[in-house]
C-alpha cells in the first residue's frame, strides 16, 4: 500500500479506536483509516463519521 507519514489515534466514546494514516503529498485527507474495536481491525472502505 504506502508507508505512512503521519498517523492520528483518536479514542471515540464507544472505545473505538481510530486511525488515520496519511502519505506523502496529501496532508488534507486520510488516505486509509483503520478502525479497532475489542481487538479486531478493520480498514474502513468509507471515512469515519465524527
């Protein structure tokens, strides 16, 4: 895929954990999102609502 070059953690109320990964040349917008919940990882096909 790519090596990220900023990654965001945020912990939403329902103990999700988010991840927004960004490459280089496109500091706007996440180009993956990972979501972890109970111990399973999902990539996300459509960006986090918040």
């Amino acid at each position: 895929m790519f090596t990220p070059v900023r990654v965001i953690e945020s912990v939403q109320n329902d103990g999700t954990i988010i991840y927004e990964l960004f490459k280089t040349g496109t500091p706007e917008a996440p180009s993956a999102e990972i979501s972890v919940k109970d111990g399973k990882a999902e990539m996300l096909t459509e960006r986090w609502g918040y």
